[in-house]
C-alpha cells in the first residue's frame, strides 16, 4: 500500500486542493497540520528540503513538492503509478 503524507494548515486552499485530488483518487492519507507544532513544521522543513509553504507532499517517503506538483504530475499521467491507483 502507498504511503502518502501532506504536511498541511488547516486553512491553506492549496492543502485542501492536494486533499481533494488525492481522496478523487480514493487514496489514503496522513494529513499532518504543523500550524501549531513546532516539532512537525521543523520536521517538515528538513525532509522538504528547506521548503517552508505548505503542503508539502511525500509519497512512500519521496518528496513530491507542493499543490502544484502534484497537480502537475496529474496531467501529465505520473501520479497514479506513484500512487498505485488506475484511471
């Protein structure tokens, strides 16, 4: 099974546009808010690479980048091997 983590805020509208894709999809994922942990928001820095925005997509604990990226991937037919998923 896929791992899918999005480290997010609560009221980020790209956070709830990578959720919306990845729940049309029907995957599961581990949403970690790092609005108000520290612990998390620092370790979301170190595995993004120094990325600060939010969301920050790993999937089975590769760095795919932000909304856009993921989007990105959609159109261009890579996201549902990375996920497993068919169209």
């Amino acid at each position: 099974m896929t791992k899918v983590e999005l480290y997010t805020t609560m009221f980020c509208p790209y956070c709830a546009r990578a959720r919306s894709l990845l729940q049309k999809k029907g995957v599961s994922f581990t949403d970690i808010d790092v609005m108000t942990d520290d612990d998390k928001w620092n370790e979301m820095i170190e595995r993004a690479g120094g990325r600060r925005t939010v969301p920050q997509i790993f999937i089975d604990g590769k760095h795919i980048g932000g909304s856009d990226e993921l989007t990105a991937l959609d159109h261009e037919g890579k996201l549902d091997p990375l996920l497993g998923v068919g169209r």
